[in-house]
C-alpha cells in the first residue's frame, strides 16, 4: 500500500510536490530528516522569499528555497524529487545552486 501511494513521486512529473524536510534530507542539505525539521522550525528556510517553519510545507519544481546552513546562505532552485535518499549524484539532480557564496569568509580569514 505504501508503494502506491509514493509511485506518482519520481522525477519530472507534472504537478508533484514535496515535503521541505523529506526534499531537504533527499538533496544532502542535511543528514538526518530530523535535522532539516529542526532547521525548518527554527526558521531556516525560505520559499519563494517567505519564511517556512512547517516541516510539512509542500515544495514544487521551480521554487527557490533560501537556507541559512553554517554561517552562510544557500539559495538553491527545486529542480526534481527523488522517491527516497540515494547517491550524491542523484540529489545533485534534484537541485541548481543560485549563488555560490562567493562573499563567505570564514571566522579568522585574512
């Protein structure tokens, strides 16, 4: 029963969403799912330029999802879904990076 009700997430079909922290966890933004909920309520992310903080926000392909993850900002756009977390080349599939944090410095820099 399980199955079925996942079998319309895959990649690139028309009109599928999915949760925040499940897509969070899928994309190696996080390690743990519990991780990307903690870091959806506390307020972390955004979508779209709103604040989320509900780890059940649905995400679409085409959204561009704002994170505050260890002293710098990732703006990365939702390209796909993945039924579930896989090898590093395929949630690198999943999303495009929009800003390369090329004004990060880390503490004691020159």
């Amino acid at each position: 029963m399980r199955a079925a009700r996942h079998s319309s997430q895959g990649q690139g079909a028309a009109g599928e969403k999915q949760r925040i922290d499940k897509w969070l966890w899928h994309a190696r933004m996080v390690r743990t799912r519990a991780d990307a909920a903690r870091l959806v309520d506390a307020g972390l992310a955004r979508v779209n330029g709103r604040r989320v903080t509900a780890p059940a926000h649905l995400l679409r392909a085409g959204d561009v999802v704002t994170l505050a993850l260890d002293r710098s900002v990732r703006v990365i756009e939702v390209t796909g879904f993945c039924e579930r977390r896989g090898a590093a080349s395929d949630a690198a599939a999943t999303y495009r990076m929009l800003e390369n944090n090329a004004g990060y410095r880390p503490q004691g820099a020159a």
